[in-house]
C-alpha cells in the first residue's frame, strides 16, 4: 500500500521565511500520524519553533526545503529531558521525537538553526562578552551552558527504530543532533555545517543502545561525535548505560573530534570507531572524563582511520577541564538559584571509584601534518590517574607525525605494537594541554 502524503502547504504553511508556520507544518504532522503516512515538506524556508513528531511516520524534507528556527523563547515550550549530563527542565528542540517509534526523518532539504541568536547571549555579539564572561568572573562557568537556555536542533528522546538520513543541518544554536535514552537508531549521511558557536556538539549518542552513525560529514564548534552516559551524582542516579554503538565512513572536519565523554557516570561499552577521515580537527580520538565523574570505559576500537593536521590524535585526559568541573554555588550568591544548580553541585556519594578505563584498541590509524601546518601539534596525551591507572589500551599499526611527543601518565601495560612516530621538535609552549582545553572549549570565529 503506497504512502499518503501531507505537505504542510495544504494545511497553511506559506514556506515564505517570514510567515510562522510552527501550526502547520504541526497540523501536518499531526494528521500523517493518525494514517501512518509521510510529511512532505517541499521547496521553501519554513519558519518554524518547536515540532514534534509521531511514531510510525515519515517527515520528509524535499529538496530546496528548509525549516528554519524562530528566535525568541516562547517558541520552544519547556521539556523535561537530559540536558548536558543532568535530567532538567529546558527548552524544546526544533525538531523533537519523545518515546515515539518507527520514525524516519529523511531527505536532501534542511534546517537552519539560525545559532547566532543564542551565540551572542552566550558569548555577546563581539564574541568577548556575553553571559558566559559574567559568570566566568563570578565562578559560574560551570553553569553558564544550562543558563543561557539554547534548543537543541534534534532531539531524540526515549525512542525505538528510528532512522535520520540525509538531512543537512546548519548553524544549531546548542548541541544538533541529540540521541537520548534510545535504542535501535540509524544515523546515515546527515551533513553538518557553519555550526561554530559554543558548545555546538555535531551528534551526541547519551545512553543509547544499539546506534549506527555512517557516511556523515560534520563540521561544528564543539565534539564533531560524542558518546555520553550522564554527568556525576545525577548520571550515577540515573544510571544508563551508553552501549552497542558503531560509527564508520564519516569525513570529521573543523571542531573537536571524535570522543567519550565527559558525560560518563552511567558507562561506556562496546563502542566501534572505523573509516573515518580527520581533517583539521583540533582533536582525534578523546576519552574525556573528571574526578567526580565516575563511570567505565570498556571494549572500545577505533581502527581504519587518517588525520591531516589533526593538532591533538589522541587524547585520554581523566581529569579534562577541572575549571569546568569544580562546582560549587558561592557562598555570597544572592538570588534565586535554579533547581538545576543543586543537581550539578550535589557530590557524588562518597567512595564513588574514579573513572575505570579498561580495554582500548587503536589500529591501523595514521596522523601526519602537512608542511605548511603552523598549529600546535602533540602526538600523545595520555593523562590517567596515577592511583588508578588505565589499562588494556593497546596501539597497532599506528603511524603519527607531530612536533611534539607529549605524555604518557597513570597507564598501566601499554602495548605498542608496529607503532612509528616522527617528532620535528621539543617542548612548545603552545602543546601545553591545560592552556589548550581552556582556549578551544569554543573559538570565535570571523563574522
């Protein structure tokens, strides 16, 4: 039986850019759900605040169609799902998909998150100021990514049997492609692209089970594929699992790279990393984690893969950006604190182990530098806890050009096996990771 079709158009949308069209292309949605049929937006710029999607459809964006974000709150109701590592109380995504299943969204058209809006409340139009450098000077920065409430793009949430294929997605204005509490999700040749405001992750996979993320092209300011379980004391509650996750074929350009965490309380495993293509990353492969995070990493590979002018291959840093982590509500703050405050300030319970790390293959990977490359550059930043060291990593068939070795901290049994490196110089000031962390959690870029 062939598919009905509901083209929002039908139901008012005028596809103009100007008009709101959120009641339509909803009216659309909601319409296909009661049949099973497919959402056909065509050619046009829809301007759209928060949708949200049924199960068993199909939301199709056709070629030339683009849905494009309505500034202003009151266009993304409040929701209750896990933002950053805690379960809160935030704004809606664009598009959102809670506790459906059977869902495809597909198509060559788009999204424009139009970020710029949300950019500047974090960072201020001149890049240097904003409600992140107030906090900064106030000992907040910990909280400013959940106090300037920015909309995730996509949000899958609580969902089964759901496939993203095709679509391109541009300037998110917080993480784009949010995959949360699912299972059985197939991710296939999504571009993201001019997504370079703060913490503007590409595709962020948060106790899932079972995902394939393939022939994807990401270019973002943030973590380009992220895997994450759930932050601290709140991750430990919840305590679910990110695991069974493959992600092959996919061209990484400009942002953060490929990594695990810091999200990790609730644990990582069974993670495949192969095919992919680096280039200009700041970083490669990443285990990102803190003191007060707790959690496991376990049965990770990462094999098949090239970096050009990767500054950073690979990076397993357990105690990553401590300014970030170390959180604690000032004791002369006046005003009403948010309820999501208390979450992120609430220790673990005490005894909680550090972060365990056991079990890292990385294979057959190579990582060079073109001659005009002028970048900092640091072939290994191994940085585990000495009184609770890493284990089982092994490296085989790794080849790494860079202008400096690095280091290699609380690792017990490293194995390298047919491992070349090639070093043209000695300590650079600019290889200093600590300096680095603090500088790239977000760069301004031209306007």
């Amino acid at each position: 039986m062939d598919h009905i079709d509901f083209d929002p158009r039908d139901h008012g949308a005028a596809g103009d850019g100007v008009t709101l069209d959120t009641a339509a292309v909803q009216d659309a949605i909601d319409a296909a759900a009661k049949t099973g049929g497919r959402v056909t937006v065509t050619a046009g710029r829809y301007l759209v605040g928060a949708l949200f999607l049924a199960s068993g459809i199909e939301f199709h964006l056709g070629d030339g169609a683009e849905l494009v974000a309505a500034t202003g709150d009151e266009h993304y109701p409040t929701v209750f799902s896990r933002v950053a590592g805690i379960e809160m109380d935030g704004p809606a995504a664009i598009l959102n998909a809670f506790g459906r299943h059977d869902l495809r969204i597909t198509g060559t058209g788009g999204i424009d998150g139009r970020g710029q809006f949300w950019w500047d409340r974090y960072w201020g139009p001149d890049g240097t100021g904003g409600l992140r450098s107030e906090y900064d000077g106030r000992g907040l920065r910990w909280a400013a990514d959940y106090d300037v409430r920015r909309p995730r793009v996509l949000l899958v949430h609580e969902c089964r049997d759901v496939t993203i294929e095709g679509i391109t997605i541009r300037r998110s204005p917080f993480w784009t492609v949010h995959l949360c509490y699912s299972r059985d999700v197939h991710v296939d040749g999504i571009t993201i692209e001019d997504s370079f405001g703060p913490s503007t992750d590409g595709i962020d996979i948060d106790s899932c089970i079972g995902v394939l993320v393939e022939n994807c092209s990401i270019d973002c300011g943030d973590d380009n594929i992220v895997l994450k379980s759930g932050r601290d004391a709140d991750g430990l509650r919840v305590g679910r699992i990110c695991r069974d996750v493959e992600v092959r074929n996919c061209r990484i350009g400009e942002g953060l790279g490929v990594a695990l965490g810091s999200d990790l309380s609730g644990g990582i495993e069974d993670v495949r990393f192969h095919g992919l293509e680096f280039t200009g990353t700041d970083y490669g492969f990443r285990i990102k984690s803190s003191r007060s995070r707790s959690g496991f990493v376990r049965g990770v590979e990462f094999r098949d893969s090239t970096m050009r002018n990767v500054a950073f291959p690979f990076s397993l840093a357990l105690n990553w950006y401590p300014w970030f982590n170390a959180i604690e509500i000032p004791a002369d703050f006046t005003g009403e604190i948010p309820p999501w405050w208390h979450v992120l300030a609430t220790p673990p319970p005490a005894g909680t182990p550090l972060t365990d790390v056991d079990g890292l293959t990385l294979a057959d990977v190579r990582a060079g530098l073109d001659p005009g490359y002028d970048g900092p550059s640091l072939a290994f930043d191994l940085d585990g806890y000495p009184e609770s060291p890493m284990r089982g990593i092994r490296f085989q068939r790794v080849s790494v050009t860079a202008r400096e070795l690095g280091r290699i901290v609380g690792v017990s049994g490293l194995r390298l096996d047919d491992v070349a490196v090639s070093i043209d110089q000695g300590a650079d000031p600019r290889n200093d990771l600590d300096v680095h962390r603090v500088h790239h959690q977000w760069r301004p870029r031209g306007r």
